[in-house]
C-alpha cells in the first residue's frame, strides 16, 4: 500500500508543479461556475416580468376586461388555464403565482358604490413574501381601473348609480341612518353625473375594507407550497457543472501522465521495480481519484461559504466518490487507446468535450430540448451532474441517488477493467 | 552470475533477438555493442524482465529477473532519461527509492551517496528541468542505484552527453566495478566498449556474432594490424600480423626514413570482419 501512495503522491505533486494544469484544474472550473451562476442569478439585466398563469372562473365581460389588463400590465407574464393546472404550475415552480377570478368576480366589478369588491384569489408559495407583497400591489393598481372605467364614462356612472340606489332601498344590512344619508346622496350624485360631471370625492364606508365597495380588489391569498424541485441558487446548477471541468481536467492529465511514464521511460523503472502491474495501475488510479476529490471539495467549500450553495453532505460524497470511480476508469480507458500524448490528449479531449456538452456541462440539462436530454442519458458527464445535484437541490432520496450512482460505478468498472487489460505499460 | 539461454523475441515479422546465449561473471561489466536497431536493448529488456521472451531464459544469481527478489538486485538506466523532469533531484530520488523498501533511516543517506557518486550534490534541490543533458544523464544513473543493485543495466547511457559528463559517467561505471557491481552495458560507440568492458559481445540482426575479451575478440575477428613506412624508396603499406619483426626487416632495407604508420585493428575492425560494413552504418 505503501507504494502506491507513493505513486498518488509522486503524481498529486506533479500536477500541482504543471501551473497550467493547476489553473485548468482548480481555478477554471471555479471560474466557470462564478461567471455562469452570476449570468443565471438575473444580474444580467434580463426581464423582471413574474410569470403567472390566471384561471378566469367568471367569464364576464368584465372579468375578461380584467384579464387583459395583467395580461398588458409590464409585471407579468401570463398563462392562461384551468383552475387544476394553474396549481400545478405553482407547485411545480413553474410559475410564481396564480390568480383565479372566481364566479361573481364581474358583477363586484361593476359595484363602485355598493356591494363587495371583486374578489381575487392569489396561489402563491407562503415563503415567497416579498413576491406576494410585488404581486398584491400590482393588481391593486389594476383594480383601480374599474374606478376610472366607471368615473370617466358617465352612461354607465348613472346605470351604476340607479342599481346602488335600488340596492340600498333593498338591504336591510344598511343602518337607516346610512340609508337615508346615502338616499339623499346618490340621487344628487346622478344628478350631477348627468350633467356630465365626475366626482372624485371619497365615501365613508369605514374600515371594513371586505364590505367596502370602494376598495380595488380583494385579494385572497391561498398557500400553495411549491415541491422544491428547482435550483435555490443559479450556483447550484453553474457548481456542478464547474465540477465536471475540474474532473474532465483530471482525466485528461492523468491519462496524459500515464502515456508519458511510457514514452518518457519511468514506466521502465516501475516495472523493474519490486512493484506488482497492479500496484502501478491502482497509484495511477488513486492519484487521479484523490485529485478529483480534492477539486470537488474546493469547489464545494467555496460554493458553501462564498456562494451560498447548500447541499447534503452524505449525499455529496456518495456523488463524489461515483464520479470519481467513473472518471477513473474512463481515464485509464483513455490511456490504454493512445500510445503518445498528443493522441491521447486529442482522444481524451474530443469524447469529454461531446460528452460534456450533450453530458449538460455546458447548458444546464433541464433547459435541453427533449431529444437532448433522451441523447444525454448515454453521457457519463448526465449521471455525474444529476448525481451532484441530487445532493444540491434535486432533494434526492437515497434510493434515487442510486439510479447515478450505479450508472456511474458501472461505466467506471467496465472502462477501468478493460483499460487495465488493454494498456500494455511495457510499451515504451 | 547472469546466465542468458537461447533467447530469443519477434515483434510480428521482426526476428528481434536471435539465439542469443551468453554468461557474465560476477563484478564484470559486459559490453554488448552493435548498431542501431541490433537487438542490445531487446535483449536488455529481457535480461531485466521488462519483456518477456519468446524462448530461452535468464537467469540472474539463479533467480528469474521477473521475481521480486531478482528485482531488487537489478539497476536499470534506460536509454530515454527516465526521471520526471518537474520535480527536483532529490524528489526523484525519494520517489524512486519509495519502490525498493529501503529503511527510512537509511533512505537519506543512500541518497546523498548516490547524488554525490554522480557530482550533483549541489544541484539536490534544483528541478530536474533545469540540467543540463549530461547532468540528467547522471541523475538517471544515481536514480538506479539507490537501492545498491548487484546488476546494473545500463542501456546506452552516455548517448547524448557532453565529453564532461562522458568521463564523468566512465569514472562511475568504472567505480561500480570496483565496488563489485555486474554491469551490462550496451552501446555503440565502440570506443567505449573498448575502454571500459571485461567481455564484449558483438551483435547485429538480433544475433550474437561475437563473444570475448577485447583482446580476444581483435585477435579472432581484428584481422592483420596495417603498416605504413615512408622513406627514400617509397611509401610501403603492408599487413602484417607480426608487426615487430615485420617493422624491423623493413627499415634494413631503407637509408632514410620519414615517417612509420602502424594501425592495430579495433573494434570497429571487428565488427566490419564480421558483419561487411561499418558500425556507424
């Protein structure tokens, strides 16, 4: 054992004096991550319009009128649909919110003096306040419209005035005293609307807001808690990803490592040595296992305390250690096929660089068209990323970490067990 | 003692070592000298169990080269310097020496033995990217002695070198000796063969065309030595094998004589007896 962790070290020191390997090894990937989750995270200057979908329940004029206006109204981004799939949409992640104008929601609507205000429910995840608070304000603003409608049109003001009128002789909910101060109120109010003025006058309807005609909306908020299926943070899409440079990295100097022992001559000297195949191969094979997890754990220790990215730790390692034994077999695959380093380093590099970008280590894997994403299955670089983000944000479950997991140790065996029968060390 | 029997390697249509059998004693060195291409590192790769044979065997001290045992008698120095040229001498060492169990309280010392046999003391710090051809030559030397082997195969190592280190290498090899080392030593400089080696073997083709002292070899393969004798009759060239009395008839019948050339057959000759062309070819 001995012996082979002198070969891990010998060659963990060799790749931390090669600066450029260092850089592409540890600093790129970093860097990848940096700049990508910063362009992911929205500080590009990208469109702050919340997408919502909104379920019109109502069917009115006046409630169409009304969808129009979120539909026009620069804060959103609308999906019109059913009520069910509108949930969905929210529970998903795919849409902040919903609205949902429910029956009886154009007959408020018409009410300026009388009545309720038009009601509209809001589905929205309770942890996301500040985007309830944006969203409540924002339909406040529309439903003031129905104000404006209503004042600068005077036909309907005086259509509107006779209903209230009617109403209020109606209602025995109304104190007499209201009634009477209303019923010399309103007519005189008519009057003047028919004269074609407007009023912009308030009226004394107290705090209630719920009774209060007068208010915009009422906005009923429902909770509707999101499945936490998406990333918490750009990082944690843009971590992975810079892992999978690190790693790739990794195999290309150590594949390259393990050619040059041969052309150099040192192979010669391993293979005089009182060391057995086998112990030269496992060196090789620790040293580029250790260097993988030792870039995994920078990039992830940077990505906790500098990028705010939180992950479960077990399921961390386990993703680790599977990339690991992947990207270790494939590298002495990789070794076995070339005889000098430029081949290797091309052979190397060209299968990493396809698998990597059908793999998602260029665009992130869910923002792939179908048939990419059915392609990317048969990328080692698609199990490393979905198992690291199985630990980041995915929430897998241990039983769902092992569909990658095994998918990774399995391409990792099968290229370790023919790459170590292929090379031939001798070949010098 | 190494015992070679009978070996013998193709590579596909390439009959690379044919038949080859030899016996070196303990604390010779043993030039094997040939061309380009003649089957010396073949052979040296299968005398330290680098490659296996077709057939034939080795056998170093009755052991096979490729057993644990066997290897930690063998020192090879390859023809290609052998040593990682990003860390220093003194990593290279440690690495090297982290193979062969050397005690841990015996490894420092054995290091600074070996990078002060070959003069690079001063330089233990200093990245092997650093030096000079002749200087890594040494290094790969030192590189295989850490383990203080019994054999030591030394594959063309002076190919390269600057005269310095040329001599440099030679005092080495010839201290090697001196301290009872076996040392295999293929080149093809026949200068080298000459100077340095107890038994020469001549090899072309993958065969073994001629095995002895140097001594031995010139005399069964050097042929006649060539005299030259310039004088008032006439510049007279002639063969002889017997240069003394031959020389001495000669100038009896000259008066005057300008100039007297005699050239004793080497290595070179030997080989361009047995083989009908020059070593260099």
């Amino acid at each position: 054992m001995n012996k082979i962790v002198a070969l891990m070290k010998k060659d963990i020191k060799l790749l931390f004096r090669d600066k450029m390997a260092v850089f592409f090894t540890f600093v790129f990937p970093l860097v990848f991550a940096f700049i990508f989750g910063s362009i992911f995270s929205g500080d590009g200057g990208g469109s702050k319009a919340l997408k919502v979908a909104v379920v019109d329940l109502d069917q009115t004029e006046q409630s169409q009128q009304f969808v129009k206006s979120i539909e026009e109204a620069d804060e959103f981004t609308v999906t019109l649909t059913s009520e069910e799939k509108a949930k969905d949409l929210v529970r998903r992640g795919k849409r902040v919110a919903y609205f949902i104008l429910p029956e009886g929601f154009g007959e408020d609507y018409k009410g300026v003096f009388s009545g309720s205000p038009p009601e509209i429910l809001v589905g929205i995840d309770p942890s996301r306040t500040a985007e309830a608070g944006y969203l409540e304000g924002s339909l406040m603003k529309l439903g003031i419209n129905r104000f404006e409608q209503a004042f600068s049109n005077p036909a309907a003001m005086t259509e509107q005035l006779d209903a209230s009128i009617a109403q209020i002789e109606e209602s025995d909910d109304i104190p007499q005293e209201w009634k009477s101060l209303l019923n010399d109120y309103l007519p005189k109010m008519k009057e003047l609307t028919e004269l074609d003025m407007g009023s912009e006058e308030g009226f004394g309807f107290g705090d209630d807001g719920e009774a209060n005609p007068m208010m915009p909306l009422k906005v009923t908020k429902q909770e509707e808690v999101v499945q936490r299926s998406g990333p918490k943070n750009a990082f944690s899409i843009t971590i992975p990803q810079g892992v999978i440079w690190a790693i790739m990295g990794c195999v290309i100097g150590f594949a390259i490592s393990l050619v040059q022992e041969k052309t150099l001559g040192t192979m010669n000297r391993l293979i005089v040595a009182p060391i057995s195949r086998t112990q030269i191969v496992a060196g090789k094979a620790l040293g580029c296992f250790t260097a993988q997890i030792a870039v995994v754990a920078l990039l992830f220790l940077v990505a906790y305390f500098i990028l705010g990215v939180r992950f479960n730790f077990p399921k961390l390692v386990l993703a680790a250690v599977a990339s690991g034994v992947c990207f270790v077999g494939l590298m002495m695959f990789f070794a076995s096929l070339a005889k000098t380093e430029r081949s290797v380093a091309g052979i190397t590099n060209a299968f990493l660089l396809m698998m990597g970008m059908v793999g998602g280590a260029m665009i992130p894997l869910f923002v792939m068209p179908g048939w990419m994403q059915a392609i990317s299955n048969f990328s080692p670089v698609k199990w490393a990323i979905v198992a690291f983000e199985g630990a980041i944000w995915r929430n897998f479950s241990y039983t769902e970490m092992m569909t990658p997991v095994l998918i990774l140790v399995s391409i990792g065996v099968v290229a370790f067990i023919l790459g170590t029968r292929m090379v031939k060390l001798e070949e010098a | 003692m190494i015992q070679v029997e009978s070996l013998n390697k193709r590579f596909g249509n390439i009959h690379a070592v044919r038949d080859v059998s030899l016996k070196i004693h303990p604390g010779q060195i043993f030039g094997l000298l040939g061309p380009n291409g003649a089957g010396k590192s073949t052979s040296i790769s299968m005398m330290t169990g680098l490659i296996d044979a077709d057939s034939g065997s080795v056998s170093l001290s009755g052991l096979k080269p490729q057993s644990k045992e066997a290897r930690h008698k063998i020192g090879l120095i390859p023809q290609s310097i052998a040593l990682y040229e990003e860390l220093t001498a003194t990593d290279n060492l440690s690495f090297f020496a982290s193979l062969y169990d050397i005690p841990k309280n015996q490894l420092q010392s054995r290091m600074d033995w070996a990078l002060d046999f070959v003069g690079l003391k001063d330089r233990a710090t200093d990245r092997v990217s650093g030096f000079s051809g002749g200087m890594k030559r040494r290094l790969n030397l030192a590189a295989s002695l850490l383990h203080d082997p019994d054999f030591i195969f030394m594959d063309e190592p002076t190919a390269g070198v600057d005269p310095q280190s040329r001599n440099k290498l030679f005092d080495n090899v010839l201290e090697l000796k001196e301290l009872g080392k076996t040392i295999i030593y293929t080149t093809h400089y026949m200068e080298e063969a000459q100077k340095l080696c107890d038994q020469v073997g001549i090899i072309d083709h993958g065969e073994l065309l001629a095995l002895g002292t140097v001594g031995e070899l010139l005399k069964q393969h050097g042929g006649d030595t060539q005299v030259s004798i310039s004088s008032d009759r006439g510049v007279k060239e002639f063969k002889s094998s017997d240069v003394s009395n031959d020389l001495i008839q000669a100038l009896q019948t000259s008066d005057k004589v300008y100039d007297i050339s005699v050239n004793s057959p080497d290595l070179e000759a030997v080989f361009l007896n047995l083989t009908g062309r020059q070593l260099r070819d």
